[in-house]
C-alpha cells in the first residue's frame, strides 16, 4: 500500500462517527426557540410543537416547509437590519432537522430535553397587569369580504399608565388575520360602537376611519408578542377606552370571535417618546396606488429628512396579496447609503413588527427612504385573480396598500416635540400632493370622514 493510501485510510479511520441526532439534545432546543411561539393551544398554528410526540408526529410536514423556507415565518432579508427573536433557521439547522428525520426522529435521553417554553395561563409574556374581555362574540361569517371591525374596552383607568406590551387570545384565531390596538380618550369608539349596535346588534363598529388618541401597537400572523426594550413604553391616559381594530378573514365556516385583551405597564414613564413614522403615511392612501393588471413592477416611494438625531427601535411593513419588495434605507451626509430593512419576497400571511437588537443612530439630516413594489401579473403566485384584474388602494385583502414603517425615538428628549411635528407636516405635504395631483380617493367608501387638510388643499385635474 502506498504511503498516501495509507495516510488517507489513517484519516478516515481517525474521524469520528456522526453524532447521532435526537430530539431531546438537538431538535427540541431547535423547535421551541423558533415554532412553538405559534404552534401552541390558542395560536394561528393548526397543531402545537410543545413536545416530542407533537413533532413526531408533524416531522415530515416540519420539514418540508423549512426546506421550502416556508416555515418559520421571518420575513426581513439577512444582512438588512440585525433583529431580537429571529426566527430564521440557517442552512445548518436545516440540515439537522434532515438528519433527524432520516434517522428515524429518535427521542434520545428526556432528561437531556431543555423544558417547553412556559406559556402561563395562556400569556407568552406572563400574566398581563390588566385583562379585559369583550362583554358579547362577533360573528364571522362563513365567506364573504373581509371584516374590519373596532371594538370598544372601557378600561375605568384611575391614573395614567405606559404600556409595554400588548397581547390577546382569540376563540377563533383562524378568522383573526391582524390587529391593531389603540387608546381612546376621547369617548368617539363608545358613541360609534353605540350607533352601529343599534343598527346590527354586533359588537363593535365596522371600518378603518376611527380616528384615535394614542397608538398601543398591533399584531399581524406570523408576529409574537414583545415588550419594548430599552425602558420605552406608549402613554394610556386615565379615563381612556381600549379599541381594537380587528381584520378578520372568512375561513369557509362561520365563526363567533371573543377576544380576550392583556396589558402590561412599565413602572414609570419613559424618559424617551417613542414616534411611529410610515413612508408612505396612511399605508399608500395618498400615493396613487393604482396597478394595471400585468404589471409586474409598479412601485410607490418616500422620502424623510431627519429633523433631529434619531435611534431606531424597530421597523416594519404592510402590504396585501400583490405587495413584493418592501425596502428602507437611509443616506447620511456623506452619500453613503445603509440598508435598514428588506423584504424580497412579501407574503400577506406573515407579517410581523421587528425590533432592532440594538438601537440604530442616525444622525440629523439622514435622509430615509422607503420603496414599495407589487407584483399583479400572472407569474405572481399570490395574485388572487386569473387573470388579473385592476388594483387600488383599499382596505380589503384583495385591494391594494403599501407602506414600510420606523420606530424611532429622538436621541435627546428635548427634540422629541421637533420630530413629532416634522412626521405630521410630512403626512400633510404627501396628503396635498395627492390633492393636487387630481387624485381620486373613495372617502364613503373607505368609511373615512374627509381630513380637513384635503379639503383645503389647491385640487388638481380630475382622473
């Protein structure tokens, strides 16, 4: 035998055996840090991943769609944005999960097993500091368009609060495809929610026009629930109303949803306010969305010039079926330019509000860019008309909207009032440019009053 023959033989014999893979020591660390958020008991996923039986039984439909990266629902692009909780499995991981299955989906030793994440009494983030229910169901019907409906939570709050997180339970998750949570301190939801019970007998008033006194966040399929980080937190005044605007998306059953709302409060105020900026504002309401039917790349964008230093929270993004890419970038001072997020491929079944791991600082002047795409050609495999038909802006899942979105706080507290303002005079100028440009926008329809701004801005021609 030759001398290289030998050392190869010498080589082989010296690497070890693989490391047989097992549930207890590999897979189950793997399943609760990035699936069993949603596949527990009263989440969107249709069966829990609490448990080596529960996984067994579910290993070769786990891996098919983490093959197809279908699953875990992470959106936002690698390398665009560094975030908590990411939920992507790398190539490795992947791999692991394939080994595992090969081998038989072996349990190996239940002592070696981490325990299933604790979900007390139903709540990931523990036992909410305040639990309100709805006092009667709505009832979803069996098909049909999608519902939006806002329901109205007296809360008897003496005192003023700050809400870090927000979470809720669903009777029939699979209908609830996103909500969104505000603060009404100005006694409107009760007179609306009145008004639309005399005529329905539901609770709850129907449509997107409710004007509110306070954002609390929301969540979408796809999201967890999470606290902010850093110390920040969102006011509630005393005396306030919870409202939830609820879009719910027929299943093929009826349905009869009661929600179930927790809140968590931080211990003191904030020393940093927390602004929301949305490039376009409104989700694309006054940015002509209006997408002929092929058209594979019919893209809307923004622009924002930082008023002040800024640190970034988080970001996010919104768009329905046809929506594709979804990008904010910055550009500094230099010409340089920074990716802060990225969505490539937008799927209206997973969305999410992502946080940064570490607050990203931009300096005054940077100037923010946000791009949005839809894709209402055949060759999109979302697209839920063949052929395809005609899309503009509209609330329901099969018109069309589009926005990416920063949470942001100023980096000195004394700037907070500047930045406020300059987010609102942004919303105006886009709003005036619609004006101007002849726009046509559906007030009635959409179930908006007319802003006053729109009314009092020069009208262009007609479309």
């Amino acid at each position: 035998m030759s001398p290289t023959l030998l050392l190869m033989t010498a080589t082989a014999v010296a690497q070890p055996a693989p490391e047989p893979v097992t549930f207890a020591e590999h897979i189950a660390p793997l399943v609760y840090a990035h699936c069993a958020g949603c596949h527990r008991p009263g989440q969107v996923a249709p069966f829990p991943l609490l448990s080596y039986a529960d996984t067994r039984r579910h290993a070769r439909t786990a891996l098919r769609v983490i093959r197809d990266r279908e699953m875990p629902p992470w959106q936002p692009e690698p390398g665009h944005g560094d975030f908590r909780g990411e939920r992507r499995l790398t190539d490795a991981q992947i791999a692991l999960f394939e080994r595992w299955v090969a081998a038989g989906t072996p349990e190996g030793d239940p002592a070696k097993a981490p325990a299933p994440p604790a979900v007390r009494d139903g709540w990931p983030l523990g036992p909410p500091d305040l639990v309100v229910k709805m006092d009667r169901p709505f009832a979803v019907p069996a098909d049909g368009p999608d519902l939006y409906q806002n329901f109205v939570f007296p809360l008897g709050l003496k005192e003023d609060k700050w809400v870090t997180a927000v979470d809720f339970q669903a009777t029939s998750p699979g209908v609830v495809h996103h909500v969104l949570y505000f603060a009404d301190a100005s006694g409107r939801g009760r007179k609306d929610e009145a008004a639309a019970k005399a005529k329905t007998g539901q609770p709850g008033f129907p449509g997107m026009g409710f004007r509110p006194t306070g954002m609390l966040g929301g969540w979408a399929v796809g999201a967890t629930p999470v606290r902010l980080p850093g110390g920040l937190a969102v006011p509630l005044p005393k005396g306030a109303d919870l409202v939830l605007q609820t879009h719910f998306h027929p299943s093929g059953k009826a349905e009869s949803e009661s929600l179930t709302v927790g809140l968590y409060f931080a211990d003191k105020a904030p020393a940093r306010t927390l602004h929301r900026l949305q490039l376009p504002p409104v989700f694309g309401l006054f940015s002509n969305i209006d997408i002929p039917p092929g058209k594979a790349d019919f893209r809307v964008s923004d622009t924002f010039t930082l008023p002040v230093d800024v640190d970034l929270v988080g970001a996010g993004a919104h768009a329905h079926y046809l929506g594709k890419t979804l990008k904010t970038s910055a550009t500094l001072s230099d010409g340089s330019e920074r990716s802060l997020f990225l969505i490539r491929d937008w799927n209206f079944n997973w969305q999410g509000q992502y946080l940064y791991k570490d607050f990203v600082r931009l300096p005054k002047g940077t100037v923010l860019r946000g791009d949005v795409t839809w894709d209402n050609s055949a060759a999109n495999p979302r697209n839920p008309h063949t052929p395809p038909v005609r899309a503009r802006w509209g609330e329901g899942s099969e018109d069309e909207m589009g926005s990416v979105s920063l949470m942001l706080v100023a980096v000195n507290e004394a700037d907070s009032d500047r930045l406020r303002i300059a987010i609102r005079l942004h919303t105006l100028e886009v709003l005036q440019a619609s004006r101007r440009r002849g726009d046509r926008i559906d007030w009635e329809r959409l179930g908006i009053p007319v802003p006053p701004e729109w009314e009092r801005a020069p009208r262009g021609p007609d479309r």
